[in-house]
C-alpha cells in the first residue's frame, strides 16, 4: 500500500512541475509575441503581419471612450498604418511581465511627423505607454491600453481648438458692438 501511494505521490508531484514549466512556457511565449507585436507594427513597418498576433476580434478597453468594444484585427493594422502615412514611428520596450494569459509591457512609443497633418495632430511625440494583453490560443484577444497622451501635440490640438472658439466669439461679439455703434452714430 505504501508503495501505491509513493508512487501516486511521486506522480502528481511530477505532473505539478511538469503543469508548471507548461505554464511559464506559455508566459514566456506570450511574451515573445506581445514583443514582436510592438516590433512589427509600431516600431517598424510591417503591419501586414497584424494577423499573427491578433485574434479575429479582440475586445479594447482605452483611455478614452473606446471601452469594452470589440473589434476586428485590421483595426489594429488600420491605426498603425494611419500613424505609417503621417510619419516615422519608433520605440522600445522598458519591461514585460506576464502571469498566466495576461502580459504588461511597458513601452516608450516615438513619432516623427514627415506631413503637416502630423506636425499639427502630434508634433514630435515621445508617449510612455502600458498595455496589457491577454491572450487565448497564443493570440491576443484582449486590450487595456493606458497612454500618457498629456504631453503630446494633442494638447496642442485642443489649445487651438478652444483659442478659435474665443476668436469666434469674440469676433462675433466685435461685429454687434461695431454695428451698435454705427446705429448710435446715425441716430445722433
């Protein structure tokens, strides 16, 4: 009996460690492919290979107001690609930690505008990001995107837009008060 049971002992401890090097397998490998997701369509021109990394659709969880939406692949693709045609982009990976089906990356994303169209939405952008990913099948299926978007150009962007609004008004303002003033000169 006690020989039955070292043994069944011995197994499961066996299959524990064996569950185990599995498991930091698939982290690791995880982590491999949230890398070369980063290498190929942000840090370097290759966004046909989008497909590689993503699921089908993946479900996004933004900054902003993109929560809990799903998407397809090409979207990731058509962003990279949008950023591709204003500029040269750039960047490298701080650090990646994985537990289970869930990798962080910590990333410095660089952005270069070569068209007045980049110059005037992000100027010269350095942005620190972290996202992280989960992952099904050894694709990813899930993003949390966090982006210190503070110190790009959009802020610029935003100043412009309240600046022409003040302009507007004060414009229009300007108009009522040219134009009361011309009846007052009139009536007397």
């Amino acid at each position: 009996m006690k020989g039955r049971q070292f043994f069944a002992l011995f197994g499961l401890l066996l299959a524990k460690v064996f569950i185990a090097q599995f498991a930091w397998a698939d982290q690791e490998e995880n982590k491999r492919l949230a890398r070369e997701f980063y290498e190929n369509l942000w840090f370097n021109e290759n966004t046909e290979r989008y497909d590689e990394f993503l699921a089908d659709e993946y479900t996004i969880h933004d900054i902003g107001d993109d929560k809990n939406l799903t998407e397809p692949a090409i979207r990731q693709k058509e962003a990279a690609d949008f950023f591709w045609s204003l500029g040269k982009m750039s960047g490298e990976i701080d650090y990646q930690v994985a537990e289970g089906d869930l990798v962080v990356t910590r990333w410095q994303w660089h952005f270069l505008p070569a068209t007045m169209a980049g110059h005037l939405m992000m100027g010269d952008t350095h942005i620190p990001v972290i996202d992280v990913f989960r992952f099904e099948d050894g694709r990813i299926v899930e993003i949390w995107n966090h982006r210190h978007d503070i110190d790009t150009g959009m802020t610029r962007t935003h100043f412009a837009r309240g600046l022409g609004l003040g302009l507007l008004v004060a414009l229009v303002l300007a108009i009522y008060v040219w134009r009361l003033r011309r009846k007052l000169e009139r009536a007397a």
